[in-house]
C-alpha cells in the first residue's frame, strides 16, 4: 500500500508498505538509520522513539499506516554534526552519551517536553525520559543537561 | 608535575556528534543487497539428546535459503569466551551439538530472503527430543548420581566434567580454622546472588559478507574483535588471513559482548550461500541466549581479635555456571582475588569453592566479574562482625583495609584461573575516599538519627568499601598505531575496543597530551582486525590503563620523529624544542606549525612517514579503590526499599577525561542499584526463564534515582599512562553491600538473598516480627 506523510518536514510518499507493518521497521526499510532500537518492538525502551505531530511515541508501537497524513519525526529534526541542536549540545556537554543507542529516542522526548514547557521542574524532566531505558549513563546526566536547558530564557533554546 | 593541557580535562566524546544526530554508526544500520536473515531454533527443553531434525517444511517455504544444524556444520569443540589464547575457558561448546543442555540452547538456524519466512520455518522444525534428568539447583550438580550435563568425549578445560565441575579450587593461608577458634570475635552467613543480564540496549548483532577478494567480513558488535576473528577461523577451519572482524559503534556490552554468540552462524551462511547474511537477537533473546551474571552461594567466615583486627577470613563459593563453563573459573576466582586482598592484615586466609554446570542459561563475564558476587558476602559479613563488637563499620574497615606500599599473599596466588602476580600497591586513595565520603554523607550524624519514622518506616545508612584491579597481567596485550598525516592531523589507530564508555576519546586524550596538540586533531580508528593492532579488547578493566600505555609509549616516539624533523629544519639539536598547541618552537621562538613538518616530510626533504606502533604488556593490575555510602528508607508495610542518598568515592588514580570517568562510576552504580533491589531472571521449574522482558525484569529508570553525589579521590599511579588506574568496573560492586547494609541499619536485618526485593524484604521482616 501506499504511505503519505511528512517526514521531518519533507512530504514523504512510500509505495512498498505491507499493513501491518510498524513505523519503526517501515522508516528503517527506508535507511533512516536514525532510528534505532529494532530490538523489543513492544515499546518497552523508548530507544526507537519519534515524534507524531510532536508526540514522543515508540515508532515500534504505532502501525505504519496510522502516519498517513501526519507530521513524523526523527532526530533530523533537531541538528546535523556539522551543526547541534544546543540541546545535543548540553547532552554531550553534560556527559549524557555512552554508547550513544537511546539518545536520539531520549533528545527527542526531552525537545518534546522543552516545546511544550520550556522551563520544567527535575520532576517533569525524570517524567519525560522514564520511558527511555538506558544502561550506560545512570540518567543524571540527561537531568542535568535538560534542567541546563530549562533555565535558559524563553526562546534561548 | 609537569602541567598538563589535554588529560585531566572533560574532552567532548570524539564521536558525540556522530551519536546525538543519529547516524548510522552501529552494526545494523547498513543493509547489503541480497542479504539474508537468520532466526536461530532455541531449545525447548532443559536437558535432552536430538533424536532427529526435521527440516522438510521448512524448506520448502519461500526465500528460505540455508537451514544448519548439528548434522551439518563442522563439529569443533571450543569456547563461547573472548579472552587471550588459550582461554582458560573450557572447551564444552559446539556449533551445534546433538544434545540440548538448557531451555534456550541452540538447535539449528534458518537463513532466509527475509525475516517473516526465517521465522516461519524456525516454528515448521520439528526436533525429536530424548528428555534426560536436568540439574537445576547447582548442590545437585555435584551429587552421586547426578546426570553429567557434558558427556562429550571431546570436552576439554573443565575441572571434572563427570561431576559437571567446572573448576575447583582450595587456596589455603595459615590455618584458617584454628585461627577462627581462637578468635574474640567471628561473623559467618551466606550470602546469594540472582541470574542477572547485561542488558545492553543494543542487543547481539552480527552481519557477515564477501568481499572482493572473497575474504569473510564480519561486522559484530563485539568488545572482542581480534578473539572474535581468532574463534571464527579456528571454528570454520579459515586461516585468519582470510577473516576481518570490523567493530562499529557498540551500543553497549558491560561483559556480554565479550562472547562470540552469532559470528559462527552468520559467518557459515555467508560462505555457503555466499551472501551476506544477518542475525540479530531479539530481546527475549538476548535475555535467555545470550549472557548473564554467575549467580554464587558465598559463605563467609570472618575473625577478628578484642580490638577489631582481622585475623582470619574464609570464603567458600558455589558459583553456577549454567549449560556451559564460559568465563566460570576466571569469574570465581575473582571472586576471591579482587575481594580478600582489601584486608590484608589477616594472616590467615582459606578461598575455596566449586564452579559447576546446571540446565540454567549460561553466565559469563559481566561488568563486576565475580566482585560483585565477593563483595556482597564480605562486605556483610565486615558490618555483621562489626555489630557483634559495636564498633562503627566504617572503624572497623579503616582498621584492616590495605594501603600504599602493602601488599597481600593472594595478589600471587589468585589470577584469573590461574596462579597471580606479586604485586605492591603503588597508589591507593581508600583513606581519603573513606574520609571524604563520610563526610559527604554525613555519616556520623545521620548515624546518630533515629531508625524509625514514624509508625510504618524506617531508615538507615550502610557503607562499603571496594578494590578491583586493572588489566590482567601478563597475560593481555595492548598494541597502538599512530600516524601524522600532512596537515599535521592523526590517525590513531586501535585494537582497543570502545563500546560506549569514551575509550576512543581517552585514548587520543593520551596521544593529544604526550605530543602536544589538541583532541580534536585526532581521528581514531577503533576496531577493524585489518588495520588495527591486535588488543585483548575492552574488559578487565584494562582500556586505560593499558591500551594507554600502548599509546603512551606510540605517541612518544612520533613526538620523537616530529622533533627530528624539526631539527632538521632548524638545524638544531632535537631536544632543544618543544611542542605547544601543534607548533614546534626553538630557543629562539621561531615556529614551526605540524602542517609544515607534515608537508616537508610527505613531500619536500627527509621524506618519511612520521608513524609509530607499540604493545605493551602490564606487570601488575593496580586496584582502583572505592568507598560507598547510601542512606535507604523502608516501608515496613510493604516491604520497599528506597535508597535516598547515595554517596560514591572513587580512586582511579588520575581521571584521563573526568566526566567520562564519572559516567562509568554513575552508571555502573545505577546498573549495582538494579542488582541489589529488582533486577532477577526468574524460572519454572523445567527451567524456562519467566521473565524475559523490560515489563517483568526491572532495571532502573529516571525516576528510580536516589540523590547521588560522586567524589573523584586523585591518586598518581606511577605504572599508568599518566596516573591513571580504571574505573570501569568497580563501582558496580558497591550497591548490593552498601544497600544490604544500611537496611541492616534500619531494621536489624541482614538480607542474604539479591534483590531485595518488597517480598523479599516484607517476608523478612514478618519472621523477624
């Protein structure tokens, strides 16, 4: 079947999607490597998470063909290595990345909570990555690179 | 101390930028045409022979293009375990073998055009199973009588296979007993620990090909590339000249990629089809097919005189090592050589214990290696003894713990399934760790507040102190490659292994500072078999301080060719110049920028290439030291344990890159809070894992973190690459004491059993009541 949504911003038009099929296997079928985690598809790592219409969600969660028509998602939204988001900035400023594997999912959530409240409370920013596992960092240094961000003035970001 | 530019400064990760935008660094994310995917077919039994393997309705289905099973592959005795040649690892596995020893065993895998079909002919197999009588509680294993889970006439390495040991050991110093007899004070318990998971958030990848020259590629997420190439060619009887093992970004591997798990299936499909082939483990998995931590029965017996010297330690250790021997003997004997050394006045010493198989999924290295497990039972067993004499915990450590310029008789007599070396410890920060954390923590006030908070909760506080070593020596070998390029960049190349913990970036830290230019003109290459020097790989705690000795000693001697060139150039004696930020300056203070003497020497006079490789061998293992401090909160009703505070002081000599070195202390604790309070494998009684998913085994989470607070103790190791020692490991060791400890403290308690688990703690407290 067919798919038509935007993708980063781009509109995006897929022929080859099988129904059934989740979001996470069709964007990587389509070499947006950028998504990772293709290996609980049950939405219990947060490592694969997108944005849907600005939505943190698991992409493993949602079926392919519930896209069609909106807005998704990866952390190309955010920056590219020759120019950082400063929230990837803050995140390896910060001591937040290891292995690296459920950063994307992570950014995105926390960019997620920074649009809607640009000045969380600690409570807020442990709520918006709790359903982001990691085993490498501990999760301080996310906190604390998010709550770097948080006290930027409106608009800084 | 000369001043330095580059070490000790929190140098952005070389490969952060690559990470926080997403690109496609790791195994996966790269497809080849024509690529197959493999499924593997798991054991559904715990113990039994294959009578047969059906595979006609498998093969037949669509795109399925290789099926392999014990009937058709090469039968090779070997070991899963990435460590130096020859392992000390027994020889008990087999590609595939005829018989299944645990639910979750491999049994045959499918190669297909895609996923869904490798899938769909894996459920169409159909095994004929021989059930035999399956050993699940490792006190069975050794009994009379009991079925020999390696039977295999091939079987090599293992202690006494006939009674599934996999090793053995009874280490004896001074006459524990009579010593124990005699002492004032004694303490005994024993303590368990639990099936545990590295739970790497990349799972198990591998994905081979051909290339042009029709030599096997195998790309893996692996922590042991230059093993890894080793075990495939011996395998699959392919010289090594004719394998490259390419090492990506890693997500994650905390011990369990030290394994070679997937490489031979994939490696197999490869030459037979001769197409590039893929398998991945999903993480039901990785959680039963993959690596676990040995769970270990430790009995300890302390004694000490009137005054709270030690005088006699004993531990005796019954570690499972599940279907087969992986790593069993090396991790047990650390269990011992990394634990008894920490005391050292006590001049009577018994290490004992057996390592034996059960039809459990199988444990293998694990971040900790065997400490973790030590560290539980005696650390314990320190705050029991220290209650029987009232004496502060924290007193009666500093009263026995090892110290600069001391040594210990199991530093030689316990290395990693063999015999160790002598040595003294050159640096140790223990007393300052021990000083500065309590008070951090505020240890004697919060001592001093009442146990009790109102009707139903209650607090305490509970500490630890820890050792654990760095690189195994003389045995692990390091090598490093460095070349200028003519802009006056380099490009360092690696065997050493960084999978996830910064090693990359640590390593050019120590070529930036021994040359003197910036991080930022390196380029690291780290790992691919056909460019890189050989490294043992990234365990044992060994990346920094000795793959930094290797690059240490490279950067020298291309600072040395620099410097030559330079003179050259200004016709001066060598060593009259320095180097600064990138530039050669004379007496004079002309200048002289590396991109000159790069182009100069490419192309213009003198022509060479300015490169230098090294190896290096350590000579010791020096231990980094640690004090841990916690404060935890019990509900009585409930039984669930919240740890409040936690306070981590840690000597790791000097920090090469200090925020990387507080991120393995940060999470390696978080990972030792999940051992000691929720995370277990559970299993049925025919032994098949329960819980094998991120809803029913719990690591932590965001919101799982108590107040945390890390406090870096700088020592200078004068063996290591600037100082340095590791710190990798050993801060995984602390929560599991610290945590039992402090509810000890609030309750009155000793929990014997990991995790502490709300059941485990209310039941606990119910028989207690």
């Amino acid at each position: 079947m067919q798919l038509s949504f935007k993708l980063n911003g781009s509109a995006t038009q897929w022929e080859d999607v099988y129904p059934g099929e989740n979001l996470l296997e069709v964007l990587r079928r389509h070499d947006c490597w950028e998504v990772k985690g293709n290996n609980c598809t049950n939405g219990e790592c947060g490592a694969c998470t997108i944005l849907l219409d600005g939505i943190p969600v698991p992409s493993c969660t949602v079926f392919a063909a519930r896209v069609e028509g909106r807005n998704v998602d990866t952390i190309r939204l955010l920056g590219d290595p020759d120019h950082l988001h400063p929230l990837q900035q803050a995140f390896l400023r910060h001591g937040a990345v290891q292995c690296g594997y459920c950063i994307p999912g992570m950014l995105l959530s926390a960019h997620a909570l920074l649009v809607r409240n640009p000045h969380p409370n600690r409570d807020e920013i442990q709520q918006s990555l709790s359903g982001h596992l990691c085993r490498c960092t501990g999760y301080l240094q996310q906190i604390e690179a998010i709550e770097e961000m948080a006290r930027l003035p409106e608009g800084a970001e | 101390m000369v001043s330095r530019t580059v070490v000790g400064q929190s140098v952005d990760k070389l490969d952060g930028p690559a990470l926080v935008t997403g690109q496609a660094v790791y195994t996966d994310d790269f497809s080849l045409p024509g690529m197959l995917f493999g499924k593997i077919l798991w054991s559904s039994r715990a113990h039994a022979r294959i009578r047969a393997i059906d595979t006609f309705a498998a093969e037949r289905l669509p795109g399925i293009r290789l099926i392999l099973h014990h009937g058709n592959v090469p039968r090779v005795a070997y070991t899963t375990a990435g460590q130096g040649f020859p392992e000390p690892s027994p020889y008990d596995s087999f590609i595939f073998d005829r018989k299944v020893r645990f639910v979750g065993d491999r049994v045959a895998a499918v190669f297909a055009d895609n996923l869904i079909a490798a899938q769909e002919a894996v459920d169409l197999i159909r095994v004929e199973y021989e059930d035999l009588p399956a050993i699940f509680q490792p006190e069975e294993a050794t009994q009379p009588n009991a079925p020999i889970i390696h039977d295999e006439e091939e079987i090599r390495g293992a202690f006494d296979p006939g009674h599934n040991l996999v090793s053995h050991l009874d280490l004896k110093i001074g006459d524990v007993e009579q010593s124990l007899a005699q002492a004032t004070y004694q303490a005994e318990g024993t303590w368990i620990t639990q099936f545990a998971q590295h739970v790497p958030m990349e799972t198990h990848i591998v994905i081979t090909y051909l290339d042009e020259w029709s030599r096997l590629v195998v790309r893996s997420s692996t922590q042991v590339p230059f093993h890894a190439r080793r075990i495939i060619s011996r395998l699959l009887d392919l010289p090594i000249q004719k394998v490259r093992v390419i090492k990506p970004r890693v997500g994650g591997g905390f011990g369990g990629k030290q394994e070679i798990l997937l490489e031979d299936l994939c490696a197999l499909a490869t030459l037979r089809t001769r197409r590039p082939a893929r398998i991945e483990l999903s993480r039901k998995e990785e959680f039963v097919s993959a690596r676990l931590m040995h769970p270990m029965k430790i009995q300890v017996r302390l004694g000490a005189d009137s005054g709270g010297q030690l005088q006699a330690m004993e531990m005796r250790v019954l570690a499972n090592t599940g279907a087969y021997g992986t790593h069993g003997s090396t991790v047990f004997f650390n269990t011992g050589s990394k634990t008894l050394p920490l005391y050292n006045k006590a001049s009577h010493v018994r290490f004992v214990g057996d390592v034996v198989y059960t039809n459990l999924p199988v444990p293998g290295a694990y971040r900790g290696y065997g400490a973790t497990e030590g560290y539980f039972a005696l650390e314990c067993a320190m705050d029991q003894l220290a209650a029987k004499m009232g004496m502060d915990p924290l007193l009666l450590r500093r009263k026995n713990h090892i110290r600069e310029g001391e040594t210990s008789p199991i530093f030689i007599k316990l290395g990693e399934g063999r015999e160790g070396v002598d040595q003294t410890v050159q640096s140790c920060g223990l007393d300052r760790c021990i000083e500065l954390g309590m008070k951090a923590f505020k240890w004697d006030e919060k001592r001093k507040n009442p146990r009790r908070i109102g009707s139903d909760r209650a607090r305490g506080v509970g500490m630890s102190i820890l050792m654990q070593g760095s690189s195994i020596p003389r045995v692990d070998m390091a090598a490093a490659n460095l070349r200028m390029a003519e802009d006056g960049s380099f490009h360092l190349f690696l065997g050493a292994t960084d999978i996830g913990t910064g090693s990359d970036t640590i390593l050019a830290q120590i070529a930036a500072e021994t040359i003197g230019l910036p991080t930022q003109r390196f380029t690291v290459h780290s790992s691919d078999t056909d460019f890189s020097p050989f490294d043992k790989g990234a365990y044992a705690s060994s990346t920094t301080y000795l793959s930094g000795q290797a690059v240490y000693k490279a950067a020298l001697a291309v600072r040395k060719q620099i410097l030559g060139v330079a003179g050259l150039w200004f016709h001066v004696e060598p060593s009259t110049l320095e180097i600064c930020q990138g530039v050669v300056f004379n007496r004079q203070g002309a200048r002289l920028t590396l991109e000159e003497i790069g182009y100069r020497s490419y192309y213009l006079a003198d022509q060479q290439q300015i490169e230098a490789s090294a190896s290096a061998l350590s000579q010791a293992s020096p231990p980094p030291f640690s004090a841990h401090f916690a404060e935890v909160e019990i509900d009585l009703e409930t039984g669930i344990v919240r740890p409040l505070d936690y306070v981590v002081a840690v000597d790791c000599g000097v920090a090469i890159n200090p925020e990387l070195a507080r991120g393995q202390v940060l999470g390696s604790l978080i990972n030792g809070i999940g051992f000691a309070l929720s995370e277990e494998l559970l299993f049925s009684s025919r032994g098949v894992a329960l819980n094998p998913n991120f809803l029913d085994y719990k690591i932590l989470t965001s919101l799982d973190l108590p107040r945390i607070e890390i406090i870096p103790v700088e020592t200078n190791e004068p063996t290591g690459p600037y100082g340095a020692k590791s710190i990798g490991e050993i801060c995984i060791n602390g929560p599991l004491p610290t945590l039992a400890n402090a509810i000890f403290d609030a309750t009155g308690i000793q929990m014997k059993e990991a995790p502490f688990t709300a059941e485990r703690v209310w039941r606990a407290l119910k028989r207690n009541e």
